[in-house]
C-alpha cells in the first residue's frame, strides 16, 4: 500500500501490496499511481521462465537482494549474486534467468503499455 501525504513524500509498505503477474514472475509495486509519473519501485520475484522483452521509454535498475542466476541482456549473459546492480537502458531486451529476488526501479513509472516482446512489435 502506498500512502499519499501532502508532506513531500509518499510512503509505501512494499510487502503489504498484492503481487501482481509480470514476464519475469511476479511484482510488488510501490509509487505507481496517478499522481506519481516520475518512478516506482518494484519488489520482483523471478521464476524460472523470466520472459525477454524491452521498453522503449523506461529506464530499469535491477538490484539482486536473494538468489544467484545470470541476466540476459540484448544476447549477453552475465552473472548476477546480492548487491548486482544493472542499469537498462529503453530498447534493450533483458531477462533474469534462475530464482531471484528483486528491487527493480521504473524510470519513470512502470507503464504497462511500455512492455515490449519481439512477438508483439
């Protein structure tokens, strides 16, 4: 749940929010709401069978928590452990492969419609 406050800041209780399905698992997200278009927070669940795809106006920064795996970035794969940290910029297709657990900030806020799979362009 995401608290507004007329102080300058929201507030959100991040394992409190209903997970929701994505092409990498499953998402928690944080600051994404009408009022709010300048990022959001997403607490990630990776399943096995993560989905490639791409957005072509947000910027991504995956920060592992738990889990080791590798990321697969435009055809690279490198491995990732807690603290990686990836920056991805729009138009790369990115994927986690294997039981990760994330902190992933949309710049700017997640927009569905800015989910892109090479099946659907």
């Amino acid at each position: 749940m995401t608290e507004l406050t007329n102080k300058g800041y929201l507030v959100s209780q991040v394992d409190e929010i209903q997970p929701v399905p994505c092409p990498c698992g499953s998402s928690r997200r944080a600051f994404r709401m009408p009022e709010n278009d300048t990022a959001s927070l997403h607490m990630v669940e990776i399943s096995e069978d993560a989905k490639s795809h791409y957005h072509k106006k947000t910027t991504e920064i995956y920060f592992i928590l738990e889990g080791e795996g590798e990321m697969e970035l435009d055809g690279e794969t490198i491995p990732v452990h807690p603290a990686t940290s990836i920056m991805i910029y729009p138009g790369t297709r990115h994927r986690a492969i294997g039981r990760l657990k994330i902190l992933n900030i949309a710049i700017p806020t997640f927009d569905p419609e800015d989910e892109w799979f090479d099946d659907e362009d």
